[in-house]
C-alpha cells in the first residue's frame, strides 16, 4: 500500500454555471491527498506537470492507478514512466477498479460540495483545503482503524473539558480536550 497511489478528475459546477475541474493524487499508504488542483481547462500538459508536482524528488509511488481518460495521453505516461511509475490503467467504465479516490470523490461532494456555492477557482481551491485539512487531520477513517490519515494522541479525561472546534466553515467539527 505504501508504493501505491491513485489518481483521477471530477468536475465541480459554479454558480455561474461554468464547469471545474479538480485534479486528485492520493497515497493509499494512509489516505492522504498528495495533491489536487483545479481548472477550467485540463490539458495533457497541464496534467502531467501536475504528476511533477505530487511527486517531487524521490517520493513518487511505485504504482499509480487511473482511470483511461484521454487527458492521461503520451506526455503523462512518458512523465511517469521518466519518474519511475508503472500505471495501472482500469477497464472501461470500472469506477470500482479505482476505489479509494473514487470513494473521496464521493466524500468530498457528500461531505463538502453538496453544501457549498462554489463562485470560481478561487473559491474552490479555498473549500478543498479547508476540507482536506479536515479530513486528513480531523476525519475518522474505519479503514484506519478510526484514525485520522495524520494520526493523532487520545486526550485523557485530565486534560480538561472537550471544546468544538469548527471546520470547513462550521459544516464539520473537531472535538478535543483543553484546559481550563
């Protein structure tokens, strides 16, 4: 799981009916977002510069699982085959072949977008980070043993009363302990 990564577009419409689309790599190691962003118009370049970009230095995964969309033509595969990635491309129409992204796709919009007027790429990026600080720190995960992809120390009863902190502009909370 730690060498295996997984990738794929949805599309998010605004309120002034344009269409965006986000780009997302995750790590199956712990769930984590490696990267995302956003556009109003992905291209071949466009998306293998963001291959370059989730994966700076030596950190690329040894597998990276995507789906046959034409975005992902020459110059992605001849980008990660340079990296040292072997894709793994699923069949035709088998959302369920890549199930970890396409489940934080879901997430995403169940738990965010569904709730959320999204003005332009700006407000975008700004709800999907808020979101993902979220959900890799805060977000139980069953798959992780109900952890957090950052995994994070029980407060003890001693520590003081439990306080709500609000997140993703009150649309989720945290819950932990403080002194008094």
């Amino acid at each position: 799981m730690k060498q295996t990564a997984s990738m794929d577009f949805f599309t998010v419409p605004t309120a002034t009916f344009r269409v965006l689309s986000v780009f997302l790599v995750l790590s199956h190691d712990r769930r984590r977002i490696v990267h995302f962003n956003v556009t109003e118009h992905p291209t071949e370049d466009w998306t293998a510069q963001q291959i370059r970009e989730a994966f700076p230095w030596d950190e690329a995964p040894r597998y990276l699982i995507r789906d046959r969309d034409a975005i992902f033509g020459k110059d992605m595969v001849a980008t990660t085959k340079a990296m040292g990635i072997e894709e793994v491309v699923i069949a035709p129409r088998s959302p369920w072949q890549n199930p970890y992204v396409e489940r934080l796709i879901g997430s995403i919009r169940r738990e965010c977008l569904d709730h959320m007027i999204v003005w332009n790429e700006r407000s975008l990026c700004r709800i999907l980070q808020s979101y993902f600080h979220y959900y890799e720190g805060s977000r139980t995960h069953l798959a992780l043993a109900k952890d957090a992809p950052v995994p994070r120390a029980v407060d003890q009863p001693e520590n003081g009363r439990i306080e709500a902190i609000s997140q993703v502009g009150g649309l989720h909370h945290r819950y932990q302990r403080r002194a008094a």
